[in-house]
C-alpha cells in the first residue's frame, strides 16, 4: 500500500513460494510456478489437491531488490457437491444431465429401494435394456447410465438420485454428444455439456430434428405430459418447454442427430 505510484518497476522475482497441505507437509512450489511477464504467476499442481485446508505463503522483490511483506494466503479445498436427481416413489422418467464420474449403474443408483430401471435404445436387439434388484444390487442387460439416454427407474420411496459429474471440462479429450435419432418413437434424455439444472425450450433442444410431438411423465401426478412445438409463426418463445435431468418420447418423422 506504500508503493511510490510513478514507480515502473513492475516485473518482480518470487522469492518464498511455499504450499502447505491439510497434513502440514510444506512443499517449494516456486521452481513450478509459471509466468510469462515476471508480472503475473500461476501454479498447476501435477495431481490432485487433497481436500482440506491449504496455506500459500508468498514473498517477492523487483529488480532493485525491493522486497515486499510475507504473505500468507488460506483455501480450502472442498469434495464437489453431487448433482441430485428429483425422484418420487412409483415410475420416474429422468435422464442424467452430463456423463457420471462412475457410470456403473449401482454406482449412480444407490438406494436400495430402486427396484427396476429401464432405458430403449433401438440399436440394440429388442429396443429395452433392464436391470432389476436381485441379492442387494442391480443387474440385467442395463449395466451403466450416461447422458445419452433416458431412464425409467422404479422406486418404493422418494429419496432423490444423487450423483457425481466430473466439471466441465474442454480440449482436444472432450467431444460434445450426440445422439443417433430414428425414424418414430425415441427415448430421449434432456442433457447440458454444463451440467445446468432448470428448462429448455423444446424447439431449441430438438432444433435439429424433424419432431411431431414429445412426451414427458409427470411422477407427482402420474400424468403424461404433451410438448408441442411453435405455432408455426416463427417464435420459439410459443413452444413448450422440457426439464433438464428428464426424459422424454419424441417422435421424429426421420432419423437425425440430436447434439444437446
């Protein structure tokens, strides 16, 4: 706060770069610190961070020698919270909205009470995939959950689905989805690369498909719910709208791509 304001000296050399872990082991981190304007500097630790509590203690000095105050900086680092699933007792039609850290079916469904769980994809011989409770775990042709189906899932109580979905993450490792579309009736999950939660117009989610009509399960009231499409005048505002983590029956008048 007392530095001269004409001062244009504004490269530094960071002398202390130390990183203290929630167990206390102290590691130089400043050989690994990276920068390209001696101005501003970033560290990338080489695995992952330990949670818990971290001090960051920092000292540098420009060119001239003049050194500033040892700084001490705390974070934590903390589990990433899970993402939930709402879920009623009875048949629930629900989709992932991004791919599971751990797609194993057991992994993703862990209350014992889910009884059945369904998904139809017709690539496969006879369209269904089930897996159902049997000695305390599911089991069937239905082995793994993703984003790009939907599911029917069973249950005798309301406890919600909770599931861990890595960040989003970007680069030459990441393809956005896609998902084959056929001719007639599909059960289609309604996903988002960002893993957001809250509604999405139904003629910008299957904008690039030829769609009549889509169909969605209200578990509450046990009711089908119909989604239609814009009058016809142009305004995606007129159209229905769908849930993001449900599923859906749509029904294309020819096979396509849905990219979410």
């Amino acid at each position: 706060e007392d530095e001269y304001g004409f001062d244009g000296h504004k490269t530094v050399t960071v002398t202390v770069a130390e990183l203290t872990d929630p167990a206390g082991t102290m590691t130089d981190i400043k050989a690994s610190l990276i920068t390209s304007d001696n101005i501003s500097f970033y560290y990338k630790p080489t695995a992952d961070l330990s949670l818990g509590q971290y001090s960051l203690k920092l000292k540098g000095e420009d060119e001239n020698a003049n050194a500033s105050a040892e700084t001490t900086i705390k974070f934590t680092v903390k589990e990433k919270s899970k993402t939930t699933i709402a879920m009623d007792a009875g048949w629930n039609l629900i989709s992932i909205p991004a791919n599971p850290a751990d797609g194993a079916i057991n992994s993703v469904i862990t209350n014992t009470e889910v009884t059945t769980v369904l998904t139809y994809d017709p690539s496969v011989p006879g369209g269904w995939l089930t897996a159902v409770r049997d000695g305390g775990v599911l089991t069937g042709t239905l082995t793994t959950m993703d984003a790009s189906h939907a599911y029917w899932v069973y249950q005798e109580d309301g406890d919600d689905i909770k599931t861990l979905i890595p960040a989003t993450t970007a680069g030459v490792q990441s393809v956005p989805p896609a998902i084959n579309v056929v001719k007639g009736w599909n059960l289609l999950p309604v996903a988002s690369m960002n893993n957001s939660t809250g509604t999405v117009k139904a003629d910008t989610y299957l904008a690039n498909l030829d769609w009549v009509k889509a169909k969605g399960w209200n578990s509450t009231t046990e009711l089908w719910v119909d989604v239609i499409s814009d009058t016809g005048d142009g305004n995606l505002a007129d159209g229905d709208d769908m849930t993001i983590g449900k599923g859906y029956w749509v029904f294309a008048n020819k096979a396509g791509t849905l990219i979410p």
